[in-house]
C-alpha cells in the first residue's frame, strides 16, 4: 500500500474517533448509559483505534522509521495521545461531569496530533 493510501485510511479512522467520541459525550452527557447507539459509538471507537495504529505504523515503515530506536519525539507524543483516546472512553463513562470539558478538549488534542504529524518539531 502507498504511503498516500496509509495518510488516508489514517484521515478516515481519526473521523471515526471523532463521530464515536462524540456521541458518547452526547450520551453521557444525557445519561444514557445502555442501548444500541452507546454500543455502536463504543463499537466505532475500538475500531477506529485499531485502524489508527495500524495506519499509523504502516505510515511509519513507508516513511523508513520502522525501528522504535530511531523516532523522533513526535512520534512518541503521537502515540502517548493514541493511548489518551483509547482511555478517554472510561472517564466518559465514569464522569459525565466531565463531558463539556472533554468536548473542548479532545479536538484540541486530535489538533495537537496534526500538528505533530505535519510540522514534525525535533525536540
């Protein structure tokens, strides 16, 4: 697969993040916590995070840095703010209190992610 291809299906799956994150703010916020659409934005999200990294790393090997020994800082952050948003669902579900915050929050963090992967600053 092109590295065009791997920036794309990464584009798409971070789309995915969003839609599922936001409507599991919108239902916790409301205080739905069973039903089929919960299920299905939870659903999205798992989804969404596998399709992440595996476009990611496949972005990373096209790029030549498949070795973990030779990344840069960027990527690192990149994958400490996946792992942000594979937890995040938890503190949706155990503090709907805290979803306005999170909806400000979350883009600002996804805007930190494109922001590392198109400017890549060296630390």
């Amino acid at each position: 697969m092109s590295l065009v291809a791997y920036r794309l299906l990464h584009i798409f799956s971070m789309m995915l993040l969003f839609t599922s994150l936001g409507g599991l703010l919108l239902a916790s916020r409301s205080g739905i916590t069973t039903g089929v659409s919960r299920k299905t934005a939870g659903m999205t999200h798992g989804i969404a995070l596998i399709l992440l990294l595996i476009t990611g790393f496949g972005a990373l090997a096209k790029s030549g840095l498949s070795n973990p020994a030779a990344w840069p800082a960027w990527v690192w952050i990149k994958a400490l703010i996946w792992l942000a948003f594979g937890g995040i669902i938890v503190l949706i579900r155990r503090s709907p209190n805290a979803s306005t915050l999170l909806w400000w929050i979350l883009p600002l963090l996804g805007a930190l992610a494109a922001w590392m992967a198109l400017y890549k600053p060296a630390f």
